[in-house]
C-alpha cells in the first residue's frame, strides 16, 4: 500500500511542478509547487515508512 501512496504521491508533485512551470513560463500568478517545493515532496517519497530525514542524514 505504501508504495502506491509514493508513486501517487510523486505523480502528483509532477504535475503540479508542470503548473508552477507552465505559469512561470507564460508569466502568470505562480500556480502548484516551485522546484524547491517539489524536490521536498520527492524526498519525501523516498523515505521508508518510520524514517526521519535527519536519520537519513539529510536536512
């Protein structure tokens, strides 16, 4: 179940960075998720169920 959630979870972060992009490049109200916010969600796909990012050793 919790590898349905992640890959749920990244397809969306996907599409709402395309909408963020899709607004920066037609210079529009930004609009879903920056690079920065992005890259945070696809981190957090890659943590194990009782993993902390400070285990892992990332920020």
């Amino acid at each position: 179940m919790l590898l349905k959630a992640q890959i749920l979870l990244r397809q969306w972060a996907k599409g709402q960075h395309l909408l963020w992009q899709a607004s920066q490049a037609e210079n529009r109200p930004p609009i879903g998720l920056d690079t920065q916010a992005h890259d945070a969600v696809l981190a957090l796909t890659e943590l194990g169920d009782d993993e902390t990012r400070s285990e892992r050793g990332t920020r």
